[in-house]
C-alpha cells in the first residue's frame, strides 16, 4: 500500500507550481517525511540474538525422548539437544509437551523448537520451518510374536519407497494379510497417514495419543497390529510389557517419509534455525550422531 492515497478532491487542486511560497515548503516537508518514513519502514529489522531457548518433547517417546523416574526427559534427543545447544552457544530448556498440538503451539509461541522425532514433510513445511535432518529412519509393523499376523511376507527384509503409489505393489500382500484386522497408530504422524493412504479400505484403524498406549492394547489382544518407527519399536520391545511383540513385515524406508527427522521452528526464526543447522551438521561430521543414536536406538540412524 503507498504511504499517500490521492482522491478526486486532491488532483482537483491547482498544481504546486502555483502555490503559495508557504504552500510549497509546507509540501516540500511532507515529501521529506514521507521519505524519511519509507526509508526506514524499509530497513530490515536487526537479526535476533538467541541465547534462552525452551525446546518441546513429548517426554514418551521411547527411546527417543522418555521421562524418569525422577520427572527429567532422557533419551537420544535430549542427549543430542546437549551437544547442539552447548555448539550453538545457547542455554537450552527442555519441557514435555503433548504430541497433538505440538505445531500450533510452537507458533502460538508456547516454546521456541519441537524435537520429538518429527518428520520433515511438505504439509508441515507449509506451516513451520525445519532444521537439516539430524536422523533417517525406517517404520514397521509389530504384532505378538506367536499370532496370526508374525513373519508377514517380507518380515526381515526392506523396501524403499518414495511415495504411496510408487509401493502399490509391495504393499499389496501387507493390504491381504490385514484385512479385517484392527491396526493402531499415533494420531498426527507420517506413519498415521501411510496407514490411511493405503488400509484403511480393508482393516480397521484405531488412533492413540501416544504410541505406548498403543503398545498396551496390542500386548493385551484389543488391536491386531501397530505401525511406528522401527526405532522406536526396538526400544518398547525391551520393556518387559512388550517381550511378546516383534517386527513383522517388511521395515519401509525412503522419501515416502520425507526428508528425515529435524527441529521445528518458527518461520519468524530464521536466526535460531541457522545455529541448529550448523550445530546438527557438526554432530553429523564429528559421529555424534552415530554414537548417541546407536546407544539409545541400537542402530545408526545418521542421515
């Protein structure tokens, strides 16, 4: 929008030329002022200096990110958020949060970063930024180790897929093997909308607002399969509660994902997503990664 609106009344006025001597001073100043207020509404606002940054987990996702006994958030994310905060110079606290509502709150301004395993995606580029990926992993279905659904076809083996239509193929024994079957997933999540894209016209599916919900009803008998992380799964089935579940069916892997796990970050903080950035990139290079992720996650999930 221009600073002056001219009306009909205003190019109805007698031009400048034949003003008054005060008429032209008086209109001369306004011109400076307009200006003057131009140039500096056009001044770009000085870059933000971080040095506090409160950073969202959801303090249950195993062994990602967990609370302990004593109330604090562990895992391989907190482990990494050590590293990445002391790199990038800045005091970090680390506060649990909800998953469902994790994107809405960062932007309400409820904390500065989401690290919970959080795909980078096209739908949830619209809405926040991302950091580069500080890890890469594949998903897979679990199911009693002595049930109908152990050692689907595949089990053991690993497809890599870009898309939902590019796997219709091998994805087409897993639709046969579920049908009529109750599937449970996390609400909100990549693997949640692979689920629906490709079953729900032959099983059932049920949604958790956290994945160990889930791991309860599917130790317990009430749903048939899960699908997560497979990362995630081998940490649940080292918990006593889950010793009877394991991987069935192929691990799923590829860009169907998108581009691999990072920070969330507010658009409006393009100063904060640039010291993660080089801070992840240092922990990639110096096989920070790597050693956090085969401590807590069992496998090298580097991307």
């Amino acid at each position: 929008m221009s600073l002056v609106r001219r009306t009909a009344k205003d190019i109805q006025k007698k031009p400048e030329c034949f003003a008054k001597p005060e008429e032209n001073t008086m209109n001369l100043r306004s011109v400076v002022a307009a200006s003057a207020l131009f140039a500096a509404l056009a001044v770009p606002a000085s870059a933000k200096e971080w040095t506090d940054v409160t950073i969202a987990l959801e303090g249950a996702y195993a062994p990602w990110n967990l609370t302990d006994a004593n109330g604090k958030i562990v895992g391989f994310e907190p482990d990494l958020t050590e590293y990445l905060c002391a790199h990038a110079k800045l005091k970090c606290t680390l506060i649990s949060q909800d998953w469902d509502g994790m994107i809405t709150a960062l932007n309400a301004g409820k904390f500065d970063v989401i690290m919970d395993a959080l795909s980078i995606t096209p739908e949830r580029k619209e809405v926040i930024d991302f950091t580069v990926p500080y890890a890469a992993t594949p998903a897979v279905f679990a199911a009693p180790k002595d049930g109908e659904l152990a050692n689907l076809a595949g089990t053991g083996s690993v497809i890599k897929l870009a898309n939902t239509k590019d796997g219709a193929d091998a994805i087409e024994p897993l639709k046969k093997a579920l049908t009529g079957k109750i599937i449970g997933i996390q609400a909100s999540t990549v693997y949640a909308g692979f689920i629906y894209d490709n079953f729900k016209d032959v099983a059932e599916i049920k949604e958790y607002k956290t994945s160990a919900e889930r791991d309860l009803d599917l130790s317990a008998g009430r749903i048939d399969a899960g699908f997560d992380d497979a990362t995630y799964f081998l940490g649940a089935f080292a918990s006593a509660d889950n010793a009877d579940l394991a991987f069935t069916g192929p691990e799923i892997t590829g860009s169907i994902w998108g581009e691999g796990e990072g920070l969330g970050i507010r658009k409006s903080d393009p100063e904060l997503k640039a010291l993660f950035d080089e801070a992840i990139k240092a922990a990639v290079a110096d096989g920070t990664v790597k050693k956090l992720s085969e401590k807590w996650l069992k496998v090298d999930v580097t991307p």
